[in-house]
C-alpha cells in the first residue's frame, strides 16, 4: 500500500435549468432585488480600445435557437491583460471589466454584448494566442457548462498561428469558432450544440 | 515561488455527460464531436473578482430579500451554509455563490413556469453570497418544495437549491444543485440521474447539522461545493519545442 492522494472530487454539474435567470439575472426576469444584473455592463466612456458589439444565438440540433440560455464571455483588455487578480503580467485597464453575461432576448434569444477587441495573450510555451473571447454556455439540457472561444474573422494572420486553430484536426470546423464583422463593429457568433455545423467546445 | 501551471483535467467521467436519453432537453442540446483537450491558459487561469461592496444587506437572505415590510416568505426556514474549496482542500475566498430556487409550494417566479402551485408573494427566490477569506459561506431560505416537470408523463423534481459559483478562475466555473438529506425523489430524478455514479450524486446531497440549527427559528443544512484545483510547482514544466 502507498500513501493516500487526499484530493476531492470537483462537485459534480447539474444543468442551470429552465429558471436559471431567476437567480443570474433576476432583473430580467422582473425580480428587482439588485440594483443590476452583473455583468450587464463591460465598458465605460473611459474605456481604452476598440469597441466591438457581439450578438449571436445558441441553436440546438434540430435547428432551433435556445431562449432560455446564459451566455457568459471573459476577456482581456485592450493590451491583452486580464481584469483578474491572477492576472501577473501587468495591470489591466481598470475601466474594463472583461466579464459579460448575457440572458439573450427573451423573444429572439440573442445574447449580445458591447466591449473591446481584446488585445493577443501568450500561451504558456510562449506563442501567441489570436485575439480572442472565451464562451461560456450554460440553459437546460446542457448539463455540463460548454467552454468556447470565439476569434476574429477579420485577423487571418494571428489566427493562421494561433495554438488552439492551428491544433484543430478538422480544419473545416475552424470557420465555427470566427465571427465576422459586419463593417460596423458588429460581429456575429453564432453557437450551434449539435449538427453537422457543430460549434467546436473545449475541455480546458 | 510556487505558482499555478495549470489546472488539473476535469474528470468527464464524473459529471455528467452531456447526451442522456431520459433527460430529454439533452437530446438536441449535447455536442455530438469530441470537445477539443486543451492545457489551461491565461485566458482560463484568470477570472472576474466581485466585491463585497456589491452586496446589499439582504442579499443573503431570501425569506425577507423579496418580502413586503413586516412580511415574510411562507416554508420550512433554513441555513445553507458551507465552504467553498478547491480540489486540493484550500478555501476559495472571494467566490460569488448566486442561489435560486422554487417556493415552499415547489412554484419559481418566472412567467414561463405553469406549475399550478401558488406563488408566495413574498418570495422570490433568488440571492447571493461572497465567500469569506476561509471559503465559508451562509444564506438563510425557506426549504423549496418538489415539483413535476414536463419530461417523461410523470416525472418530479426533488426540493433542490440551484447554485452558480465563481472561483478565482474561469476554469472553476460550475453552475450545480443541492439536494437535501433524505429526499426520496433524489433516486427517481432524470436529471440526478444523468450525474454516473452514485458516490458523486451523494457529493451534492447537503447534511442536515441539528447543531447549527438555530432552536425555535430555522434548522441548517451543510453543503460544500469543491471547485476544480490548480497544479502548484516550485518547476516550470515545459515540454521543448512546444
């Protein structure tokens, strides 16, 4: 017998469920306890970058769009530094948040975000990561939160080097994870959980 | 310096998968190809921070965060407190810990639920905490009822309390549910069920502690919540070339 490893087990995931706006998002949904949602409001007037708008919807295997998810999104600042206290690299723009949640309308179930073209981060070995958001994807009937990013449609060169892209197998399902500008500063990303234009996720 | 280099793989074969026939919203909302494996990074490794200061005085209190003056919610009163840690034992200090819930008649105040139990006028359900520096955490609510869902012709909710926690990472990210000590229809619930083993079932199943009850007010449940945890190396492992 060998010395026990003493480590937990992650609490196990359940799904967000039906209601999961209740209690993420109440003022959406009517119950006026806080004074606003969180993560409602990314930027400020001082904040420094280029400002984007993100819209898109969830879509599920039968071609339908989702209208009760949550959409979350975390990102670097202009300079490409995380609004975070691990962050160790440098001090964020103290007027970005980086952190957006989305309820998606409640007709439509667009999620939609104004914020900033993020600058590019380094993976660990060094080599840089394109411009890029990470996706977090949460409604009922996905039971385990889905993990994404999305990347520029408009910035082939730092995508053409970028670790995750280049480690894809199937290219042809790169084209899922870029949104496309609009010529207006609108990009589009569209989520799809299942089907032959299925959204590459990540364990990460 | 020891510092994070990643966190440790999350074990798929623990949670649940994201296809199972009995939980129906599952079948067209389950990726089908693999998800792509990747180390943590940077992007993963950091996350959003809140501040005490964005808590009201009521926040942690759901039987009177919704409630008219003087009045209060209708249910069984209790505790839910616990600690939020990391895989390796340590306490999460600063974690938001959001709650939501149905009533003590097992109705959510929202317009798309059709349950015909009541709603409580002076309950809504939902409330927040941040963890202190050890990861302890406590909010006060009245014990949600069960409920049937429209899944298979008769299939119930156990009385839960859903639950959406930020570590320090975006990587700990997890949005779960508690179940209380006891509940029979723990076992005959699809949406337990998708979770594979019954050890992890039982992670999410909070203990009824008689001795932080609180005598002629509310009783208390225990409920831990382990988020995923970081590896910790006085090293800097690479591999070369990548």
């Amino acid at each position: 017998m060998a010395q026990k490893i003493q480590r937990l087990k992650e609490s196990p995931s359940q799904t967000a469920g039906p209601y999961v706006h209740i209690g993420c998002t109440p003022s959406f949904t009517g119950i006026d306890i806080y004074p606003e949602d969180l993560g409602s409001k990314m930027v400020n007037a001082q904040t420094k970058g280029e400002r984007v708008a993100i819209s898109g919807t969830v879509i599920d295997g039968a071609g339908m769009v989702l209208r009760d998810t949550m959409v979350e999104i975390w990102q670097a600042d202009a300079q490409g530094l995380y609004n975070s206290p691990q962050e160790a690299r440098g001090t964020a723009d103290a007027n970005f948040t980086g952190w957006g949640r989305s309820p998606g309308d409640a007709d439509t179930g667009e999620f939609h975000f104004d914020t900033i073209k993020p600058g590019r981060v380094a993976n660990r070995d060094g080599r840089l990561f394109a411009p890029h958001i990470t996706f977090w994807i949460v409604a009922r009937g996905i039971n385990l939160g889905l993990h994404t990013r999305m990347y520029f449609a408009d910035e082939p060169a730092a995508n053409a080097e970028d670790p995750i892209l280049t480690r894809i197998e199937h290219q042809n399902r790169v084209p899922t994870l870029l949104a496309k500008n609009d010529g207006k500063g609108s990009y589009r990303f569209d989520i799809v959980l299942q089907g032959k234009d299925e959204t590459i996720f990540l364990d990460i | 310096m020891i510092k994070p280099t990643g966190y440790y793989q999350r074990d798929r074969n623990w949670h649940p998968p994201a296809f199972d026939e009995n939980y129906k919203t599952s079948v067209t909302r389950s990726p089908k190809f693999a998800p792509l494996s990747f180390a943590s990074g940077i992007s993963e490794e950091t996350g959003p921070t809140f501040g005490h200061q964005i808590l009201g005085p009521l926040d942690h209190d759901l039987i009177v965060n919704f409630a008219q003056p003087n009045e209060l919610a209708i249910g069984p009163r209790i505790i839910v407190y616990g600690r939020v840690m990391d895989q390796d034992g340590r306490g999460v200090a600063g974690a938001l810990v959001e709650v939501w819930q149905a009533n003590a008649g097992g109705r959510y105040r929202h317009k798309k639920e059709g349950y015909l139990a009541p709603l409580d006028p002076n309950f809504g359900g939902c409330g927040r905490v941040i963890t202190d520096a050890e990861g302890n955490y406590e909010f006060r609510t009245v014990q949600p009822g069960p409920y049937p869902w429209p899944n298979r012709v008769n299939d119930w909710r156990p009385a839960h309390i859903h639950f959406s926690v930020f570590g320090h990472a975006f990587a700990q990210r997890l949005i779960t549910q508690m179940y209380f000590e006891g509940d029979p229809m723990i076992w005959q619930c699809p949406i337990v069920d998708t979770i594979p083993s019954r050890e992890a079932i039982e992670t999410l199943i909070a203990a009824l502690d008689m001795d932080r009850t609180v005598p002629m007010d509310a009783r208390a449940y225990k409920f831990d919540i382990v988020l995923r945890g970081a590896r910790q190396t006085v090293f800097e492992n690479r591999m070369e070339g990548l």
